[in-house]
C-alpha cells in the first residue's frame, strides 16, 4: 500500500535490503538491480529496473511501485490461487572504498531470487521481558529472556546493554528461534517484528519495528 507523493493510489511496491551484517564500513555498494512481479497469463516477470548506493548507514533502497493495489486484488494473471509471486534480478555490483584509498571493485554473477508470497493475515503474539537490577549486569555480555512460544514455535530475546559488533553506541536487541525449535533448512517464517522499551515514569513505549524477514532455520533478527 505504497504512496508516492502527491498520488492517493496505493501501489505494491519492492525496495532491496542489503544484509548490514555483509555490510563493511567505509566502502560502498552500488547494485544495478530488477524488481518484478510474476504475470502468469504471460508467463513473464514485469517489473522495473534501478539502481542505488549502499554503505553500512544506508541498507535500504528506496521503494519502486509495481501495480496498483486494486489492480493486483483483482482477479488477474498477479493473484493466482490466493498468492503472488515477486522476483529480484541483480544485474551488476560495484564495492568501492569511500575512503581516499585505492578503489576496490568486485563484479558477481547475475542472481535470481523468486519470493513466494501468500496472502494471508500473521499470527501475532506479545511477549513481555521484566528485568530487575539492570545497572548491575555485565556490559560485556548478553543477557537471555526466557523462551516463550509465539505461531507455534520458541523464541528468546537477547540483549546487549552496550551494542554487538558495529552497533557499539546503543543498547541492541535480537530475536532468536529458540535451538530446541529448529525449522527445517528449505521452509521460512516471514517475520515483522516490533521491539519496545517502556518509560515507567511517562507510561511510553519506544518502539522500532523491522520489515518483513525472513527466518530460515535457526536464525536471529536483531535491532539496535
């Protein structure tokens, strides 16, 4: 349900999501790339093409409108048997150094990735972590939550009082799939997951809420 400005149509749209995990500091990532969704009448993927910059404070692109929403909930050759299917095509990358140092450049070859997508509403499940005598934990380690059970499986939440890895300067979250819980390594979990930390004294949540990702296997998403 995309808008662009200045336009009250709602479109589905795609932006790419680079891994900040796979992102290094100080260089920059330029991906010549395809967005698409599946016409089955055609037998053909129709999308649009672009480009964009990465670097490790910026992952995300920004998002390219496909077809109209009405459009898509029609009967029509998109929505087929209650699902839709979406493709990303990477034509090129570029890694350069942003620092004034010898630019390095690395090419890849062309991938396809095909993401089935049914539409259908998400379990949804809270989960409440108290802790007590928080300024006398260790800042050089995570603290576990219990597990608890939200669609049927175990997860846990990690924290990290100081940051993990890059995120140094600011308290960070992970979900995990609880170990004892693993999905099979070819089926996936899309997960939209919001984290929160309450203000006592004003009774106010502060939240970050991830986009949709998904889980395979025994995995973590994390939030700083």
């Amino acid at each position: 349900m995309h808008k662009e400005a200045g336009s009250e149509t709602p479109y589905v749209a795609l932006r790419l999501v680079a891994s900040r995990l796979s992102m290094v500091p100080g260089h920059m990532v330029h991906v010549v790339f395809e967005l698409s969704i599946y016409n089955h009448s055609k037998g053909m993927y129709c999308g649009c093409k672009a480009s964009y910059n990465f670097h490790f404070k910026n992952t995300y692109s920004k998002e390219h409108c496909l077809i109209p929403l009405q459009e898509l909930l029609k009967p029509s050759a998109f929505l087929v048997d209650d699902s839709c299917v979406f493709g990303v095509e990477i034509l090129k990358i570029d890694v350069s150094s942003t620092e004034k140092k010898a630019v390095v450049v690395q090419k890849k070859a062309t991938t396809v990735q095909n993401l089935f997508v049914q539409k259908k509403g998400f379990i949804k499940g809270t989960y409440t972590w108290n802790m007590n005598n928080f300024l006398e934990l260790d800042l050089d380690h995570f603290v576990r939550s219990p597990a608890f059970e939200v669609g049927g499986h175990k997860w846990y939440v990690q924290m990290y009082p100081c940051g993990k890895r890059y995120s140094t300067d600011c308290l960070s979250l992970y979900l995990y799939l609880d170990a004892s819980d693993e999905l099979h390594l070819e089926s996936k979990k899309v997960v939209v997951m919001t984290v929160s930390i309450l203000d006592r004294k004003n009774g106010i949540h502060f939240t970050r809420t991830s986009g949709s990702l998904g889980v395979y296997g025994w995995t973590r998403l994390g939030m700083g």
